[in-house]
C-alpha cells in the first residue's frame, strides 16, 4: 500500500502543476494613436491603451489555450458581427467596459489565428480579418514591434474608408482563461494512473494469497 501511496502523491504533484501559460503574441510594424473620434478613447486610456495597430498585424498564441470573449462597446448605424472559433456574436450599442458581457469561449491550437478572428458588417459587406485596416488591436502607448498579453481588446471599423476612422464601432475583449497541458503530461499522467491501478491489484492479490 505504501508503494501505491507514494504513486498517487506524484499523480497528485502532476495534476497541480501549472499547464502552458499561453499569451496573445501581437506582431505590427506600425501604430496609430486612438482616434479623438473615438467614443470610448477614455476608457481604453484608463486600461493603460492610447494607440492601436491594424494594417499587416497579426495575433498568435503561445501555446494552446481557452479564450474567452466579451462584449465592451459599440457605436454603428450598421449590423456588425465578431467571430471567435465558434464563437459569434452581434453588436450591441452601448459602453460595457464597467460590466463587460461574455460571448463564449473556445478552445485554439499553438500559432496563428489569422482567419479564426474577424468581424463582418451588413454595411458594405466586407470582412475584416487580422491585419487589415477595419481590425484594430488597442495597445499600450510603449509598445513596439511586439506585444504579449493575456488579454487583447479589438476593435473593428466598419467603414474604414471613411472619415470617422475610428475602430468603435464594435470592441470585443479577449482573454486567455486556462492552457492545455503538454503532451508529454498527458503521457505522464497515463502512465500514472496505469501504475496505480497495476499497483492496487498487485496489492489485493497478495492480500489475498
């Protein structure tokens, strides 16, 4: 019995241990400062976020993990729509960065996620995806060339060749909630649990005998 006892204390130390902690790694080569025409310039301001990159961006994970998204805030006189994985929700007009509403979360894979976060509007039928003008990710006033964060707030400009070129007309936070352990884990944590059962066997017949 001790030796099962001494398996199950490594199973537990296996099972407590922290999984990959993923980040958003944000690749951009130029920013712009947060519209004045912004409406919600100050809020985003407060969480420390004065300028935001769009063009030729891109967003990948670290390692695989659960995002979770809310909606913050909207202002359009159009239908607009953001998609995260399976993850689709429509705007809502109003400010919510005091009590942001969650939209659902899924489950990404390690690497890019070019063409698995977009936003759609009925205004003129385009779709914006990472890296083009109408997906803004807001960032910190110091950052440059790259950007690591749990936690990413995107905006999307549903008219981008228009003046009021603003990235508020829907603004979506993502947050990284959990990470998946390694493979190297999940064979660790297998080949524990075929040692205690093994073990309580062994165990039982030798009590028996």
């Amino acid at each position: 019995m001790r030796r099962v006892g001494t398996i199950v204390a490594c199973l537990s130390a296996l099972l407590a241990a922290p999984v990959s902690a993923a980040q958003f790694i944000v690749n951009f080569d130029d920013t712009t400062a947060v519209s004045s025409k912004n409406d919600y310039r100050n809020q985003l301001k407060a969480l420390g976020l004065e300028k935001y990159a769009n063009f030729g961006a891109s967003i990948a994970l670290s390692a695989p993990g659960t995002i979770t998204f809310h909606r913050v805030a909207a202002e359009s006189g159009f239908t607009n729509r953001f998609t995260g994985g399976s993850v689709t929700a429509l705007e809502i007009n109003g400010n919510r960065f005091s009590a942001p509403v969650s939209l659902g979360s899924d489950m990404f894979a390690q690497g890019s996620l070019q063409g698995k976060l977009f936003f759609t509007t009925n205004g003129n039928g385009d779709v914006s995806q990472i890296g083009s003008e109408g997906f803004g990710i807001f960032l910190p006033k110091t950052a440059s060339g790259q950007y690591r964060s749990s936690t990413l707030y995107l905006g999307f400009d549903d008219l981008v060749k228009n003046d009021d070129d603003n990235h508020d007309d829907f603004i979506v936070k993502a947050t990284i909630v959990g990470g998946i352990p390694e493979p190297a884990t999940w064979a660790m944590l297998i080949l524990g649990f075929g040692l205690v059962g093994f073990a309580a066997r062994r165990s039982k017949t030798v009590a028996t005998a």
